[in-house]
C-alpha cells in the first residue's frame, strides 16, 4: 500500500514540472505577442562611404558634410520623410589631432567633438588609426537638414547612420 502512494506522488510531481515549464512558455509568448506596437519598428544602419576622402577647411571655416544628400545618393530607395534618426557615427581623423566636428539636425547643433589624429598617421590607411564620434543627436525633431561640419584637415572614411523606418513598422507583426 505505501509503495503505490509513492508512485502517485511521483508521477503527480512529474506532471506538475512539465504542466509548469509548458505555462512558463505559453507566459512568455503571451508577453511578447501583447507587446506594444511601436516596439516593432524597424531600425536600419546606413553606411555612407566618403573612400577617405582628404577634407580640408581654411584658417577657420567650415566644410559641410551633407548627411540627407549623401544618403540618398548612395541610397536612393531610401525615403527620408519615412524615418526618424537615431544614430550619427563620424569615422575619420584630423592631421594633428586638433580638428573639430560637430552635428546639425534641423536648427540645432550638437556641441564640437575633438576628432584625434596624429601627423605621422595622417596617410596610413589601417583601420585604428581613425577616430570614432558618437554623435549625442541635438534634439527628438529631426526635420530639417542632417549635416556635419568639420574643421582642419581630415580625412574621412565613413559616417554610420541609424534610423528608423516607420513604413516598416508592422512588418515584424506577421507570425507566418
């Protein structure tokens, strides 16, 4: 007699870890079926390719690199009233470390960001010896122009930019 009251709590133990792991499954798809909306719009990372281009300001001024206009020359699919930016990379270096970079987003500018350099590395092309700015965006409004100004002596290699895409928004929601 105690030897069958044995089996029936084992064999009731036994369900009851496999009736729990099969709830804490069906929990977690439930949670993440009933997120919002919004947490499926789609982000995309545009890479906007300058070749290393030589970029050289005077005594002073200021050399424009336009972000909108690149982006939709190396890009043309892209329809920038459709996306929001998120993200701004610069990757280059300046002649003697002293040159100064900083974003513009509609009416309002980030604050200068130093791009280091050094004379003696200024044209070797191996990939540390570019400066990477994260650019911190100005403002939630991104209408308007994208653009970044540069001044000294550069050379540019690329700027990564990330968006998000509210065309695709929805696309994530399909399970089939």
């Amino acid at each position: 007699m105690k030897n069958s009251n044995k089996r029936i709590t084992i064999g009731l133990k036994d369900n009851f870890e496999k009736n729990g792991m099969y709830l804490a499954l069906l929990i977690t798809f439930v949670v993440i079926c009933l997120q919002p909306v919004g947490a499926y719009a789609a982000r995309a990372k545009y890479v906007l390719d300058f070749r290393d281009s030589h970029i050289r300001a005077h005594r002073g001024e200021v050399t424009t690199l336009l972000l909108k206009k690149t982006l939709k020359a190396q890009y043309p699919w892209v329809e920038l009233g459709n996306v929001d930016l998120r993200k701004v990379v610069l990757i280059a270096k300046s002649k003697k470390g002293r040159g100064s970079a900083r974003l513009r987003i509609g009416q309002r500018w980030t604050p200068k960001y130093q791009v280091d350099g050094d004379p003696r590395s200024f044209h070797r092309y191996q990939r540390y010896t570019f400066d990477r700015i994260h650019f911190r965006l100005p403002s939630a409004n991104d209408r308007g122009p994208w653009q970044i100004d540069l001044q000294g002596n550069f050379i540019v290699r690329k700027v990564v930019i990330v968006v998000e895409d509210h065309r695709r928004r929805y696309e994530k929601r399909k399970f089939y």
